[in-house]
C-alpha cells in the first residue's frame, strides 16, 4: 500500500500541480527572499503558469530601483528551486 505522502507526490508530479505550488511558495517567503527594506515596500500578488511573478510596488522610485535590482532579486528568489522557477518579475506600480 502506498503513503499518503507518496501518493500525494505522485499525483502532484504527474498533473503538474507540484510545479505551480513551488513557483507560489515565492509569494510567502518575499519578505525572507529579498529582506525587510524591499519587503516593505512590495507585495508579491501572483505567478502566472509561464512564471511571472507579479509584484505592487509604492512608488515609482522604488519601481525604477527594484528593476536595476532586478537580477540580484531573481537570483534570491530562485535559489534553491527547482522545477518552480520565476522566469521573470513584472513590478506594478500600487494604485
């Protein structure tokens, strides 16, 4: 007889569910991912299937800021992560 866990495992490699909820787990570990000072002023809403995180940002100077930052935050972000992989990181400017 199969574990749960095993079985859950298995169900979530072969639906391809496993991948989605790795490239997720991004949006609660932000603030761990990229620190207090850009935590502070972000907030990661969603990952698109094609792994693009989208992420509201208070001001247009913390935008053009984040967006030099660019490739050290994608590089914190991904570290460690396999198949769930953020392509890419779309800032949005807070309404």
């Amino acid at each position: 007889m199969m574990k749960v866990r095993q079985a859950l495992e298995t169900f979530l490699a072969k639906s391809g569910l496993g991948r989605r909820i790795a490239q997720a787990q991004v949006i609660p570990d932000w603030p761990r991912l990229v620190g207090p000072q850009i935590a502070a002023v972000t907030s990661p809403e969603s990952v698109s299937p094609d792994g693009t995180l989208f992420v509201r940002v208070a001001t247009s100077a913390w935008m053009n800021e984040l967006q030099l930052m660019a490739p050290e935050i994608m590089a914190r972000v991904n570290a460690g992560r396999g198949p769930g992989r953020i392509k890419t990181i779309r800032w949005l400017l807070s309404r």
